[in-house]
C-alpha cells in the first residue's frame, strides 16, 4: 500500500474537474448541433441528437421542450405530447412548453375529430382546460359539448339499448342528453317485453 502525496491527489484532481468541464463543453455542443439540426429541418438527424442529449441530461425541460418540437414537426403527435408533458412535469410554470403542449393537443383534437373519435378528443379538450386559464377554458367547455353533442346524435341513429347504455357511462351527468338516453333505454326495454 503506498500513500499518495498531496501532488498526486492534487492531479488528479484537477483531472477530474478537467473531465467534468470537459464533459459540460460537450453537453453544450450537443445541445448546440441539436438545436441547429432542429432549425435546418433535419429531423431524424435532430431527434437522434435529442435523444442523446436527454439520455446524459434527463431533467432538461429545454430538450424535452426541443424534441417535443421536432417530434410535432415530423408529425409524430403521441411522442410530440409524451415530450411536452415530460419537460412540463420538470418546469410546471413553463409558459412556452404548455403553449407547444396546447397546440399539439388542438392538433390531435383536430385529427381525432375529423377520425369522428369524439371520445379520445374530448380526453385531449379536457387537458387542454387544465393547462389553460378561465377565457379559455370556457372556450374548450363549449367545445366539449358540441362534441358530447354529436355523440350523442350518433347515438340517436343507431338507437340501440348497448349504445344508450354505453352513452350513460360515459357521460351520466351530460346536459339533457342523460335524461334522454334514460327515458330511451326505458322506451326499448318496454317494447322488448312481452
């Protein structure tokens, strides 16, 4: 066992701050290739980069927030909300991530709508009121009913027991939708006994 002198243990030291720095510099010019492959539309290229940058530094809500943005830009919506919403849990107060997390919310509502998902929109319109202050929130109510609306005419034709009952709950407390769907279920089941 030989014990080391103070120079030796100073050495190393200072190497290990040398690759800490090091280490550092190199994050940085990462995040810098990154951000330029981002802004060059170089997307496979960007969230190859992304991706390791997040790997060294998993609570960076900037590169969360970045390949979030790439992820939206290559039209990869579920892994474009599953960033946003990992760099918001890392910055709650985060005005411009849960900008990029409404808008990409407003999108998959769109896609979903145009799909005739109602259900899975109405999931997203629900965040989208979380994340958002009471104007707004109004605004997403309404469009929540419009979409509770059009279910429940779908409902209307096909006008079965199952899809009543189904409608119920989902939606029990819906604004006179429930109670027509109630006095429905009742008409049906009347007329199917004897």
């Amino acid at each position: 066992f030989k014990q080391k002198t103070a120079y030796e243990i100073g050495v190393r030291l200072v190497g290990s701050e040398m690759c800490i720095r090091d280490r550092q510099i190199a994050e940085r010019e990462l995040f810098s290739l990154a951000l330029h492959q981002q802004k060059n539309n170089k997307l496979k290229s960007s969230i190859g980069l992304w991706t390791r940058f997040l790997a060294n530094n998993p609570r960076s809500f900037r590169g969360y927030n970045n390949l979030g943005m790439v992820y939206y830009a290559n039209r990869q919506i579920s892994l474009a909300l599953s960033a946003f919403e990992t760099g918001l849990d890392l910055e709650p107060f985060d005005q411009k991530i849960k900008e990029n997390l409404k808008r990409t919310l407003r999108f998959q509502v769109t896609l979903l709508r145009e799909n005739k998902d109602y259900d899975a929109a109405i999931q997203s319109l629900k965040r989208i009121a979380k994340l958002s202050g009471e104007p707004e929130r109004k605004k997403v109510a309404l469009q929540i009913q419009t979409m509770v609306n059009n279910i429940f005419e779908q409902v209307k034709r096909s006008d079965s027991l199952e899809e009543y009952e189904a409608f119920l709950a989902r939606y029990p407390k819906s604004l006179g939708h429930s109670d027509e769907a109630r006095r429905r279920i009742e008409r049906i089941k009347s007329q199917k006994s004897p």
